[in-house]
C-alpha cells in the first residue's frame, strides 16, 4: 500500500472557504489511471490534478529534431562564412539562436517543468482554468517555481496538459505566490444556436423563458481548448434564479460536444472591473453547479471580445475584466481576464487570480 500526499485549496478567491475548491497532488508518479479515476471520485471535488514529471510529446520531438536541423545548417553557414572571412556574419547568427535568459533555460517550450492530469469525479479531462491556477500556485509554495531576482515579480514557465503545452505566469510577493496566470488555447466559435425552437429548448432547460434571453447576444458552442454552451441571460436576477433541469440540460449540451453549460448576465454584484457574471452547470459531469470555471471563463472572455461585449477600451492592446461566478452559491469567485485582439478577431486570452491553501492529507491506495 502506498501514501500520496494532497494539497486542497480554494481557487480564484484570497478568502478561504471561496472560490472553487481543488484537490492537487503534487507528487503523483506511480498511480495508474485507474487510481487516478478512483481519488478523484473519492475526492468528489469538480476537479482532481495529479502533478508527473513532464513527458516528450511527439510534436515537441519533432520540434526538436528540427531546431537540431537548423542549428546543425546554422553551424554549416557558420563555417562556410568563416572559411570567407565573414567572421562578423557568423557571430549574428550565434547571437539570434541563444537563449534570452537563464530562465528560458529552466523551463521553455520544449521543456515543460511538470506534466498536468485532471479529472472530473466521472473522467479525465485536457485542459481546465482553476485547477491550473491552484496547481501552480501549490507548486510555487513548494518551491518548484523558480523565483524572480528579489522575491517580488513574474515568472513565467511552460507546463504540459492534454491539449499540449502551454505558458503560466506566477507573480510573486516576499517571496509567495499572490496570482497564476495561464494562456489559454485558441478561442474558436465551433457552432451557433439560432434556431427559435432550439433557443427555446436551452431557455426552458434552465428554468427560463426564451423571453429571459439577451436577444443582443448568441447562444453559441464555444472554447478556448474545452468547449462549451455559452446561454446570455437579459437579468442578473433571471440568472439567479434558474432552475436547471439537469437531464435535459446535459443532454442538450453533450449532444453539441460541450462540457457545460455557461449561461451569464451582463449585470454584475460589483461595480468596478467586474463586465458579466456567469454560472457553470456540468450535471453530465455530476457538478450541479460549479463555483470558479476557468475554462469556460477564458471562452466567455473570448466571446466578449469577439461581439464588442465587454465594454473596456483596451490598454497597452490588452483587455482587463473581471468575471463574477460563485454568488448564488455562497461561494463568490472573481476571474481575472486579460486578452488581446479585436472584435471578431480574438489573438489570446489569458485567465488568472490567487489561490488559498485550505487543507492538507494524504490517500492510501
């Protein structure tokens, strides 16, 4: 029998017992997916991350052996040009394959720090917003998080997750971790909704009249590396007052190849950086509700940039706002956005906000 360590926090909230809990264990080698399916139904948290060593995946080997090719003809054109005279072209070109700084050498794209599982209580998913947030910030309170020069600041590594590898930024105060900040996927708009009947539908699995819908906005399949149904509600009360009919609902969203349901309001709790609050149902997935959906938060960010909805004028060519989620269930979240684009044309999205440690144990398998 063996023993492996958990960390459990509260993600997207400094408060504890907010936010969306996880569960993250850090040193997860030599659990099999079958146990790993097991601890996450045991844990019965909306999400579970078991934390590996990094794997080599064969678009990063191909990667590699093609900066090998390119070093290996750069080192040819070297030569050659020596053999020349042209000492000074060769040094350029030296110059424009080192490494920025010693950072990269830490962690870069071809060199994940840590490999990233994470389940749901029912299957394993690719990619999630909250448990990437709390794991690294668990990770960096470990000290597996190179910090920047002082304490205080950025730093940025790339890990590895089932839709490949991908960039987080930890900011660092004293030398703890205070905010994780992960680059999503592409955002992509994989179906649209607009049929009355099928508007109708959606309406009536949560509890609403399609009457509650905004009409100023769709109802689309969307994602920025997990999809979802994405349900625009005129009111921020309507929205608080859905009553979802889970076996219609998953069966409407799973039949479009979503993971949940995301439907939002334009009206906020908070007046400030706040510019939707949302609410995440995932009944397929055994989650009623979902406090704190990072995932889908970064599609909804996405989406709001794309059709002009977020009412923010851009700075430094990046859009800042905050999303609500949790409230209604006493449990209040705020997600950090930062994109960049222009409507109809979305470049990245990023997602981000601080963790709080809540509880520690360990598991026996």
């Amino acid at each position: 029998m063996g023993n492996y360590r958990f960390v459990q926090l509260d993600v997207f909230t400094n408060q504890p017992f907010a936010g969306n809990p996880l569960a993250v264990f850090p040193e997860a080698e030599g659990l099999d997916d079958e146990q790993m399916m097991k601890i996450a139904r045991e844990m019965n948290l909306s999400e579970t991350v078991f934390v590996l060593k990094p794997e080599v995946s064969k678009q990063q080997t191909v990667a590699s052996k093609q900066q090998t090719a390119n070093s290996e003809q750069q080192e040819a054109e070297s030569k050659e040009q020596s053999a020349k005279g042209e000492a000074e072209a060769s040094d350029g070109k030296a110059q424009q394959v080192a490494p920025a700084n010693p950072q990269s050498e830490i962690s870069n794209q071809q060199s994940p720090l840590r490999r990233l599982r994470i389940f749901t209580p029912t299957r394993e998913i690719p990619f999630a917003g909250h448990p990437i947030a709390g794991t690294w910030n668990a990770l960096a309170q470990e000290g597996i998080v190179p910090l920047p020069e002082g304490g205080n600041g950025w730093t940025r590594i790339f890990h590895e997750v089932g839709i490949g590898v991908l960039p987080v930024e930890i900011e660092f105060k004293d030398g703890t971790p205070v905010q994780v900040v992960m680059t999503q996927g592409k955002f992509e708009i994989l179906a649209d909704i607009d049929d009355g009947h099928e508007q109708a539908e959606f309406a009536r699995a949560l509890g609403r009249n399609r009457e509650d819908l905004d009409e100023n906005l769709p109802i689309q399949i969307i994602s920025t590396g997990l999809a979802s149904l994405v349900i625009p509600i005129r009111s921020l009360a309507d929205l608080g007052t859905c009553r979802v009919n889970s076996s219609l609902l998953g069966e409407l969203y799973t039949q479009r190849g979503a993971a949940g349901c995301h439907a939002f309001s334009l009206e906020t709790t908070e007046i400030g950086a706040a510019r939707a609050h949302g609410r995440f149902f995932a009944p397929a997935d055994n989650i009623a509700e979902d406090p704190a959906t990072g995932s889908a938060s970064g599609a909804l960010g996405g989406y709001l940039f794309h059709h002009s909805a977020t009412r923010v004028e851009p700075a430094d060519g990046r859009y800042k706002f905050v999303i609500e989620q949790g409230d209604f269930m006493h449990r209040p979240s705020r997600i950090n956005l930062n994109g960049s684009g222009k409507p109809g044309a979305v470049e990245e999205v990023k997602v981000g906000g601080p963790s709080v440690i809540v509880a520690r144990g360990e598991v026996y398998v």
